[in-house]
C-alpha cells in the first residue's frame, strides 16, 4: 500500500483494517467477554447497584434526598392564588399608576392606550393555625397550610413561555443547557436500582394548554444518561417497554449482554463517554419492563389514598400523577417534576383559575398529605410554581404575563413549615422585600440536598458550568 500520498486519517483507517490488527482486536475482545464471564458476579452487583454522584461526600448535611417539582404551566396568577392585594382590589378599573410601569417589559400589553387595574378575581381566607392568606380556589390546600412556606417574592428574567420555562429549569435562557433535574442526578446519583433518576409526568386542564418541550428535561451537556425520562400517565407510561410477540425475557437478557458487550469493545477503542450512557440505558429498559408495571400496579393502594387523590390512577390527570409521584419517590427516584399546563389566562381568568384550580387542588395536598402521612415529607422537598405570574392590569378580563413580582410555595425537604417570605408591593407588581430569585431557588435547593451550588460544576468548551452559573444566594430564612 501506497501511504506516501494517503492523508494521516486515511493511514490510521487503513492500519486498523490489517488482517494482523484485526485478529489482535478480536482476541482481546473475546478475552475480554470471557473475563467478562469469569467475573458474571461483578455484573451482577454492577446491574444492581444504584449510581452514585459526583459530589461524594456532600458539602452539608442534606435536609431532603429528593425533589418533587410541581410546575403550573401557563403563568398561574399569584393575585388570585397566593398574594392578596386589598388595594389592587380596591383600584380595580382604575388606571394603573406610571411608576410601577415605566420602562417595564410587558408581553402583550405594550401599545394599549391605558393600563387599567384588575382587582383579584377571588377572595381568600385566613387558613391553618399559622393563618396563612390561601385563595378560596385551593379549599384542599387550605387543608395543609401549615406545611407551606409560601414565597410572595418570586422574580425571574423571561417574559414569554418556553423562555420562561428554560430559564427555570436550567438557570439561563440559552436552550441546550442541563435541567436541574440532570444536574441532581448528575450530582447526586439515583437511589432507585430499577427506574431512572429523573422522571417527568404532564397533564392538562382549565386553560390553554401551553406546549412544552421535550428539551426542557434534557441533560444537555452532561452525559445523556442523566436526561429526564418522561412518563405518560394514561396507558403505558413507557412506549415499547414490552417485550414483542414471541421474545421471551431470556432471550432479550442474552440480546442486551451481547449488546453491551459489542459496545465495550468499541468504547475501548474510542474512549466516548456516550457508549458507556447507551449500555446503562439499555440494562436500565430491561429492569424497566418489571419495575414500570409494579409502579403502575395500584392494587395496594388502600380505597382511603385514592379518595384522597380524588383518581384511581393512569387516568392521565394531574391527581394521578401527583400519586404517581408519591410512588416514585417512595422508589428512589431523585427527581420528580410534574407538569399541569392550564394556567394561560389571557381572558375570563376569574373563570379560567377556577377551572384549573380544580385540576391541580386536590392533587397536590394530598400529595404533600400522604408524604407526611408516610414519613416522607421531611426527605421530601416539594415546589410548586409556574414560569412567572401575572399582571395588576387587565387584558380585557385576563392578565397579561408577568416576571418582576409572583408566587410560589415550597414545603418539607428542611423548609419552615406555616410561614411567609417576602413580599411585593401594595398592588402586586414588584418584589420589593427579600427578592427571591430564580438563581435564589436553585441554590437554595442544592444546599437543601447538601450540595454547596458554587461547587457543583461541569468543565464544557474551557469554562466551568454549574446551574446557577455566577448568580444565587442560599435563602437561609426559610431553612428550618
């Protein structure tokens, strides 16, 4: 062979495909299975054994093992949910102050000759021995106040949905980053032997039902195998988890071991971390065709908890996921988050709110119920949120979407149960007491697991990443 006028590619082709180098490649390879072989109970441990994560030993003492993050597609309204403005009610019709609005950004409000106060559409009530201020549109939340840490300061950076999305589940509103979901998994591992670390759920109802995209769970530049798995929550929850017509389970064991085989012996030539994702996912799917059908097995669930839940599951509803959720957390899974998209309301929110209200209400207490319940809560952080909130002022008999002021709560996972943090302003448009941001959230969430978020890090394209890049304070006031 000519290699004088070959390139220095074609020549290393070339010098693999010899009849000598391939002989030498086979005979390590098949010493290689045979070791594999000799050593079957190695592989054994190995395809039980849970993940451990890169942050070993954790910085602090972790107050929760897993989170459970409930989000509220859409924009729910923080003035008709969480955040009671007596004065907004009071202006209602009227026009909205200048000051407050000046210079904001507006999403489509921008142009309107004048902006005109929209009071809250609902009242609310004291609630619990901690007499928190709940919307009469979650009676059954009410029921759970006390375990709340209800944040009336929440502030985040994008105005328009899948922006808004991105920036919460990734810290940034550049798309392709990791969701806090892989950066968990990435840095803590997963406690479950048989179902992935990072589990997504949807649901829809009350509203206009809001798309959200699949890359708002990946990984992105961590390695694929910490990617959200999503569930469906009618039907099978996992596609072609099944074996085909006439594979026996032998047979696709000795199929994935043959498999996996093949791929160590290419990822001994190209050292890609990708190969060594692919041979977990594959073990993980075999493990998944008996874990999946027992989590969907609600046989013994007893007739109280799924009276609780109002469902009697795989019905496709948020009720059914937020037991579904229990049930995978009760399995190991790190991180659960569940998606309700139904609280887009552009118009007739008074109406639209308590729609989709219903959906989520029942659910969700007794979700936070049945942790505590279990003795679980304490490990448990829970989140419940949206992207962002919305406007004082009226879009005809809507809101508008909002990112300087809203509410979420959070409860369990080492939060102060039954009290209030933060506060916006007399008509609910800014932040204007112990500002919680985004980054805030995320950073508080880390240490809550034992993670010091300024530590976890991922070296991508020369720099170091980590999910809440060069931003976040710990909240330490709503740390019990």
């Amino acid at each position: 062979m000519d290699t004088k006028r070959m390139d220095p590619g074609r020549i290393e082709i070339s010098r693999r495909l010899t009849r000598r180098a391939w002989l030498g490649r086979a005979a390590n390879g098949i010493g290689g299975m045979a070791l594999g072989t000799l050593l079957d109970q190695s592989n054994i441990l190995a395809r039980v054994a849970p993940e451990r994560g890169r942050i070993c030993p954790l910085d602090f003492a972790p107050r929760a093992k897993r989170v459970i993050f409930l989000c509220q597609a859409g924009g729910m309204s923080h003035l008709e949910t969480f955040d009671e403005k007596p004065k907004l009610r009071e202006m209602d019709g009227q026009g909205m102050p200048e000051s407050f609005t000046a210079g904001q950004p507006i999403a489509q409000l921008q142009g309107v000759a004048q902006l005109k106060c929209m009071g809250p559409r609902h009242a609310f009530r004291d609630c619990g021995a901690s007499g928190q201020r709940i919307s009469t549109l979650f009676p059954y939340l009410a029921n759970v106040a006390d375990q709340l840490c209800i944040v009336n300061s929440s502030r985040t950076e994008q105005i328009n949905h899948d922006p808004a999305h991105t920036f919460m589940n990734t810290g940034t509103q550049i798309s392709g980053r990791p969701s806090m979901g892989s950066w968990l998994t990435y840095g803590l591992g997963s406690e479950s032997q048989d179902l992935p670390g990072f589990v997504v759920m949807t649901s829809v109802g009350g509203g206009q039902n809001q798309p959200i995209a699949t890359r708002q769970w990946h990984s992105g530049f961590l390695p694929g195998r910490h990617q959200g798995v999503e569930f469906r929550s009618a039907g099978d929850p996992v596609l072609y988890l099944n074996d085909p017509p006439g594979v026996a389970r032998h047979g696709q064991r000795q199929v994935i071991d043959t498999v996996s085989a093949l791929n160590r012996l290419h990822d001994s030539t190209v050292d890609d971390p990708e190969i060594a994702t692919r041979i977990a996912q594959y073990e993980l799917a075999f493990k998944m065709q008996t874990s999946v059908p027992q989590l969907m097995d609600l046989s013994g669930e007893t007739r109280a908890t799924l009276d609780m839940y109002g469902t009697e599951g795989a019905d496709g509803s948020y009720a059914a996921n937020c037991l579904l959720a229990r049930r995978l957390a009760e399995r190991g899974v790190r991180f659960i988050q569940l998606y309700h998209r139904g609280w887009d309301h552009h118009g007739q929110i008074e109406i639209g709110s308590t729609l989709t209200a219903k959906h989520v209400d029942q659910g969700t207490a007794a979700l936070i119920t049945d942790l505590h319940q279990r003795g679980m809560l304490d490990e448990t952080l829970v989140i419940f949120t949206g992207e962002f909130g919305r406007t004082p002022m009226a879009q005809g008999d809507g809101r508008d979407h909002h990112i300087r002021g809203f509410s979420m709560f959070l409860c369990g996972g080492g939060v102060k149960p039954g009290i209030r943090y933060g506060a916006t302003d007399e008509l609910g448009y800014n932040a204007i007491e112990n500002i919680f941001h985004v980054h805030d959230l995320h950073a508080t969430m880390l240490h809550l697991l034992g993670i010091d978020h300024e530590k976890m890090t991922f070296r991508y394209q020369g720099r170091d990443f980590r999910l809440t890049d060069v931003h976040g304070n710990v909240v330490h006031d709503i740390i019990a």
